[in-house]
C-alpha cells in the first residue's frame, strides 16, 4: 500500500515521542542523585540536631519512672475526619489500620515465664475526634477469660488498664475487665490496690467484642479531653486459666523488653520536645531522641505526606511506583532499627534504607550519636519516606509529558499543514500537466506550475520546457502533411506528365505499356495519400472557421443514407430514423462527413449481403446516432484506439486504395468540436461493429 507525503510526515512526526522516552530515561536517573541529596539532608539534620543536644546530661539522666515510649505526644495525635460507632467492628478504622503500633514480647511488663507473640500481642490505634480521644486495641489471645460477677479484682480475668494524669498533676489509674462481651465502662483502681472501686466512670465508654476467627477480641475506647493531661499509659493483661485465675502477662506501651515497674507511668522529655520542635519540621519527616536504653525520650513529625492527585496518576502508574498516603511503619521497632540505633548509641552514624511492611515506601533513616563530652549519652534518629523522591519524579515525568504533548501536537499540526500544502501543490502540478494535452495528443497550454524557488517550482518550470518542446514537435507534425503534399504534387504531376507522354510513342512494346500502367497506378495511390492527409489538416483548420446553426438531424441523415445508396450500389442499407424531427445546433457538413466517415468504414468490414444499419433517436437531451454493420468482430484492446491518428485495423490490405487510419480520428475530431462523444463496440445482436456517437441537444424540437 502506497503512503501519502502526508501519511510518511505523520509517520515521521512519530519519532518526536524518542523526546519523552529519553526524558523518562533521564528521570530515572535523577532518582541516584535524589536519594543522594535526601542521604545527605538526614545525616545533616541528625547531625545538627546531635549537636544541640551536646553536653546536656541532665536531659538523659532520667529515672526509670520518669521515661517512657509514647504513641504520639498528645499535641499530635491525628484527627479524625468523623467519629467511630463503639461496636467492636474495625470496618471505620480501615483507613488508619495502617498507622496501629504494634505491642509484644518486647513490651512485656510482667510475665510469670516467657512470653511468646501468640500468647499476647495487640495493635492500637490513637486519635482524637471533637472533645474525645478514640483509642483501637485489636488484641490476640490464645484464651479469653471474663471477670466473674462480684469479683473486684483485676488480676484475675483479661482486663485492659489505663493510667490517665490530668491537668491537676493527679494520676488516675482505671481499669476495663468485664464479666461478659458488649458494652463496656471503666472503673476506677485505688493507686496503692489492684482493688476496683465501686463506682464506674461512665465518661470512659466503649466496646469488648470477640474476633470473628476466634484468635482474640477487639476494644474500642472513647475518653472525654477534659479527663486527659500531659500523661498516658496503657497495658493488656493476659490471664489464660480459669481456674487459678493467675495473671500470666502483661504489655504495655513501654520502650523495654523487661520490667516489673507496674503501674508507672512513662511520659516524653518536654524538654528534648521543646527543643526539636524549635528546630522545626519539613512534611513527611520524624524525629526520634533515645537514651542509652533504647527509651524513646522525645519524637516530634509525621511520616504521612499529604499528596495531591494528579488527573494523569494512573497513566504515571505505568511508569512508577504509584505513591501511597498511607504507611505501614509497624516495623520501627524490628532488627533494622535496632541495628541502626545500636550503631548510633556505640558511637557511629549510619544511613540505612528499607521499605514498609506494605511496600508502598521506602524509608531512609539517618542515625547520629548525642555525646557528653566523650561518653556517648543517647541517639538522633531522622526518618523520612522516598515520597518526596517520587513526587518530584512524577512532576518531573507530569511536566515533560505535558511539554512533549504540546510539542508533538504544534510540530504535528505545522508539518500536516506543510504536508497539505505541498500535496495540494503536486495535486494541481499534476492536474495542470493532464490538462496541458489533450485528448487528441495536443499541447494546450505549456506554462504550468507556479513561479516558487523551491524544487516544485523547479519541477513546474522543467515540465513547462517539456511542454514547449513538445508543443514545437507537434507543430512541426501538424505542419508536415501540408507541406509534404505541397512538395510531392509538383514533382507527381512532372511524373504524371510523363507518363502520359511516353503513352503516346507509338512504337511501345507490350510490356512497357503494362509498366507504363503500373507506373500510373503507384502515382494514383500517392496522390491520394496525400489527399488523406490534406484531408485531415484541412479538417482540422476548418473547425477552427466552423459556423454551427439549427438543423435538422433527421433530414440530414435521411438524404446522406440516400446518397450512400448510389454511391455504393452492391451494399444495402437499412435507416432507423424518428417521427418527429430532431433540431440541433451543429455544424451540417462536419455532421455529414462524419457520417461519411463511419459508413465508409462500416462498408469496407460488413458483409455484402448483410445491410449496414443507421439509426437515429433522441435521448435525455441527446441525439444518438449509430452505425451497425455485420462482419468481424473489433478486438477489446483496439476499441479506444481506434479513434487515434493513423490506427486502423484491416484484416486485408487493398493495394489500391491507401488506408492511414485518419478517416476515424476525423470522426473524433468532429465530436469533440460539437462536446459529444463517440465509442464503438461489437455488434449487440451478433458479430459486427457499431459506432455510436452522442450530440447534445442545442435546439428545440418542432413538428
């Protein structure tokens, strides 16, 4: 299949998008510079903010009871966009499911021996909605024992305890253990006691339901803000026998594996907060200060990124890593960490990278020592996910498919036009170089194309020299039959003269007189060879003098088939001819030499005893005039050519009488001088010819 210049311009323009495919390439390279630069911004901030907290001893010294790993300090607990209905069910909490800090063996306060995950483990949820702070536990199992009726006791059923400091500086210890699953409300626990209270605190509301796979239960707490201070603490206990009812673990949101410090409360440095706050905050960073425990002693940032969406993030999608909101961070507190945190606390800054339990991010975490002097008293720890990384890749990837698209549509739309303009420019060169010979081979016109520099301006102009050597050519052969039979006649009649001398010596023998007669047959024949040919010129330069008026086709063809009927006395002839007559304005002699034309030719192939057949009728404002005669068929691929100078098709070749193919193309020439049309082709009813021509109706008909 053949392309169009601008099919192949179009195609072409398709390599614009090699633009996008480098710049993507290059996109993907710029990320090694990216997690350079975030490498290198953490160890920075860790750095700076080691050096801060140089040489302050008393921020570290604390005593056990004064320190402790909380959630988030209360300043920034995540808010909520609506409540929670308090039905054990975890379906509203999907969206934060994520966030759940994860509590086991290495949270264990007490155990009467080793604890194991599937013993007791939990997840908790934090956050607060209007004037409440909702809290999730999602806690496995292996056995739930419920409180009996009666007993006051908290040690001897699976309870949940929750030490609240209010802003009185009074420390308020309360406990959930209920007798059944359901609806749930806290009571209050003597400080010096494991001893409930008599009276519950209705203001501490919520739910115990069980899991629906029997792996443990669900608790979902509601606190008043007006009950809350500046401290927090939480702890699961498990009892797994009923019938000794012995407490055999307890975890609690405490940074240690081991401790019998029950009961305790365990708050953040304010201090240390105060000071990494004043340090500020970029989105998406968190700040951990530790101890040389492991204790967390201050945390400051969030990990969440708020990000804005795109309307072509699922098409950046298939490029790269869709960037996620949500983070599941549940393994801070896993080997990685630890590693890198005790490299801090020997005295070495460490860089390290690992992704989310969900692999939607990769977080990089810069560690650096805190020293006293040359002791080294605690750990920075910077954490920040590769968003920023993959936002810039996705505007960067955003901006360079916006640009390449408004690139590729302008230069798109620029060569269409230019392909348009060249092909509608090669389209009228072509049209012009149809129209510059005509039907019968006839330079008409021999200036085409247009006056441009460019190479179809250089083209036009070398087809406009073809045209006029070949319009001087055509003259030339135009000119040549009339000047050739200007040349032969003078030197035919000095022949002719001749002959007729010598005929009348009276001592000729036989055979020059038979000479003699052949001699006048040869100058016959050319004689009328050159009368064809000064037939056709003189045809030709007639049309040019021609004077058409109204006649009548039907008396015009009636008289001329009355005289072929004496001109050729052995051939019949048979005419079709309508009532009425046919009026047309036409040249009458051009008509009737045609005619002459094709009943001539229509005499020399038909059959003696067949008649020659000629028919005239009116349709759809035309005349049609045809012309039937029995004899040989005329070949398909000699029915076009037929009507082109000098092109006959004889089955015989009569040697005295010239056939040059010049009596059809005249038949042409006076069809085309009337804008009508002349075709030929087998006889309908059997073998033969039939010519018919078509005059367009130019005068009315009368009666």
């Amino acid at each position: 299949m053949s392309l169009t210049i601008r099919s192949k311009v179009l195609l072409l323009s398709l390599t614009l998008f090699s633009i996008p495919y480098v710049g993507y390439e290059y996109v993907l390279e710029m990320e090694k510079y990216l997690r350079d630069n975030l490498e290198t911004s953490l160890k920075d901030a860790s750095h700076s903010l080691a050096s801060v907290l140089h040489n302050q001893p008393e921020l570290f010294n604390r005593q056990l009871s004064d320190v402790v790993e909380f959630y988030k300090p209360l300043d920034n607990l995540r808010q909520f966009r609506v409540g929670f209905h308090l039905d054990g069910n975890t379906n509203d909490w999907e969206d934060y499911l994520f966030e759940a800090q994860s509590y086991a063996e290495k949270h264990t306060l007490y155990s009467s021996h080793e604890s194991t995950a599937e013993s007791l483990s939990f997840q908790h949820v934090v956050g607060t909605y209007r004037n409440y702070l909702y809290n999730l536990f999602i806690v496995k199992d292996e056995a739930i024992v419920y409180r009996n009726q009666g007993d006051l006791s908290i040690k001897r059923s699976d309870h949940l305890q929750v030490v609240i400091q209010d802003n009185e500086q009074h420390l308020h210890r309360y406990i959930i253990a209920p007798s059944k699953a359901g609806w749930i409300n806290a009571y209050r626990v003597s400080a010096y006691s494991d001893t409930l209270l008599s009276d519950p605190e209705r203001r501490i509301q919520g739910t115990w339901a069980e899991t629906s796979d029997g792996s443990g239960y669900v608790i979902e707490v509601r606190i008043p803000m007006n009950l809350m201070g500046e401290r927090f603490s939480f702890a699961i206990g498990d009892v797994d026998d009923k019938q000794t009812r012995q407490l055999k673990t307890l975890v609690a949101n405490v940074g240690i594996e081991q401790s019998d410090e029950t009961g305790h409360i365990y708050v953040e440095s304010p201090k240390i907060n105060q000071i990494i706050q004043a340090l500020g905050n970029a989105p998406g960073r968190r700040v951990w200060v530790l101890d040389k425990q492991r204790r967390i002693l201050a945390s400051y940032g969030d990990l969440y990124r708020e990000l804005h969406e795109h309307p072509l993030d699922e098409v950046f999608s298939l490029l790269l890593p869709p960037v996620s909101e949500k983070i599941d961070n549940s393994r801070r507190d896993d080997g990685l960490y630890y590693q890198q945190i005790q490299y801090a606390l020997n005295g070495l800054p460490d860089v390290r990278w690992h992704s989310t339990d969900d692999d939607k991010a990769v977080i990089v975490s810069a560690a650096h020592p805190i020293r006293d002097q040359n002791q080294v008293i605690g750990a920075v720890m910077v954490e920040e996910t590769s968003h920023s990384i993959q936002t810039v890749q996705r505007q960067a990837i955003a901006n360079l498919f916006n640009k390449t698209l408004l690139l590729f549509t302008v230069v798109t739309l620029l060569l269409l036009v230019f392909a348009s303009r060249l092909s509608v420019r090669l389209r009228h060169l072509r049209n012009q170089a149809e129209t510059a010979i005509d039907a019968n081979g006839r330079v008409t016109a021999t200036k085409i194309g247009s006056n441009a520099k460019d190479e179809i301006g250089d083209l036009s102009r070398s087809f406009s020299n073809i045209l006029d050597k070949l319009n001087q050519y055509n003259n030339y052969l135009e000119g040549m039959a009339s000047r050739l039979s200007h040349e032969l006649r003078t030197p035919i009649a000095v022949v002719r003269s001749s002959l007729e001398n010598l005929e009348l010596e009276q001592d000729l023998s036989e055979h020059s007189t038979v000479y003699i007669e052949r001699a006048k047959q040869g100058i016959e024949r050319l004689n009328t060879t050159i009368t064809r040919l000064s037939e056709a010129t003189r045809l030709e330069q007639a049309l040019q003098d021609a004077e058409r008026e109204k006649v009548d086709l039907k008396d015009l063809v009636s008289n001329c088939v009355a005289g072929y009927r004496l001109a050729y006395p052995e051939q019949r002839f048979h005419s079709v001819l309508p009532n009425q007559p046919i009026v047309s304005l036409v040249a009458p002699d051009l008509i009737a030499q045609m005619l002459d034309k094709l009943v001539s030719n229509a005499a020399d192939f038909s059959d003696a005893e067949q008649a020659i057949r000629v028919e005239l009728v009116q349709e759809r404002g035309v005349a049609r005039l045809s012309v039937l005669n029995r004899g040989a068929n005329i070949p398909a691929d000699m029915q076009e050519r037929l009507f082109e100078s000098m092109v006959s098709f004889r089955q015989s070749t009569d040697a005295r009488e010239p056939h040059l193919g010049l009596g059809l193309y005249m038949v042409r020439l006076i069809v085309n001088y009337h804008g009508g049309l002349v075709k030929v082709s087998n006889h309908p009813e059997g073998s033969g010819a039939m010519f018919t021509v078509w005059l367009p109706m130019n005068g009315q008909i009368t009666n």
